[in-house]
C-alpha cells in the first residue's frame, strides 16, 4: 500500500480524534485538582495575610464609628506542594464592612488573582513567604496569563461576597437578613 492511500485516512482519521477530544473536553479542563486536606491547612493562614495586609486601605477605617474592618476569602485555583513548600495560585476577594444603625456598611474592596508561597514551619503549620499579585491597568491580562496558564479564565471569575457577608453580620451581631448599604 501506498502512502497516497494511508495518508489521507490517517489525517482523516486523526482530524476525527482532535475534534472529539475538543469537544468532549470539558470547560474547566486545565483545572488540576485540589487536595482539600492542604488547602484546609493554607487558606485559613493565606486569608489571614490578605486581612493583615487590607488593614489601613479602606475607607470605613477613617470614620470610627462604623468599626469597620476587613474579611477575606480565597479560592484555590492550584495548589502544588514540593517538599516543605506549598504554591497557591489563588482568586481572592476582600472587602471592608462596618456597622451603622443596624445596617451592615460596605465600605471598600478588592478582587485579584495571586500566587501565594508558603513555608511548613517545624510545628506543621504554615506561613506566607510570599506573594504576587497582578499590576494594576496595563500588564494584568498578561501577568494573569503568564501565571496562569490555561487557568487564566478561571482566574478572571469573581468571587462570591456572600460568605463575607455573612461572616461580617456575624462579627457585628447582626441578623442573618439584615440590609447592606454603601458607607
């Protein structure tokens, strides 16, 4: 046989397989999974950094009365642990709630990807080492790319505020229905 007669099928053939991968391939397919047991580990410290470094940015800070402060919340996008590090590439939303009459006050926030290093200490817990997010304007479609890979889109989705909701009416002893308004 030929290769004017294999040629065609085989390229027939293999223009079928591309084509029922492409399809059946699903949205979020560059997506790896996440080990929960570490991400249960990492996020509560990574939060805790993104609260500590929201402190003094918002405006509900300057008006006292409001007793403003910051909640944070990550979503893993990846997470990849060599040896006594752990690299989180993660979506995060941050934002300023305060208290007035009874109305729990948004003040300020913030939404962006990063990526975040961590460092097993000695006692098994962990701590920030460091932490990148994207600039601001120009270059954050290409950094969220390059950091990102195919996950890129997914970096882009925002993040629900209605677990910092939540949370905040909690801290504030509000009820679970009450109203939020602008400070």
């Amino acid at each position: 046989m030929s290769v004017r007669i294999w040629g065609p099928g085989v390229g027939a053939a293999m223009v079928l397989v591309v084509t029922g991968a492409w399809v059946m391939w699903p949205a979020d397919a560059g997506a790896r999974p996440v080990d929960a047991r570490l991400w249960g580990a990492v996020r509560p410290v990574i939060e805790a950094r993104l609260v500590a470094e929201s402190r003094g940015s918002g405006y509900g800070e300057a008006v006292p009365e409001y007793e403003a402060r910051w909640f944070c919340r990550a979503e893993a996008l990846e997470l990849q642990e060599r040896g006594d590090r752990v690299q989180a590439g993660v979506n995060t939303l941050c934002m300023e709630y305060g208290v007035h009459d009874g109305t729990l006050m948004e003040c300020s926030g913030a939404r962006f990807p990063q990526v975040v290093v961590l460092k097993r200490d000695a006692d098994g817990g962990y701590r920030v080492v460091s932490r990148e997010e994207p600039p601001d304007g120009e270059g954050y479609g290409e950094w969220t790319r390059s950091h990102f890979g195919v996950l890129a889109s997914a970096a882009e989705d925002p993040v629900s505020s209605h677990a910092l909701e939540t949370a905040a009416r909690a801290h504030f002893g509000l009820p679970a229905d009450a109203a939020v308004g602008d400070c």
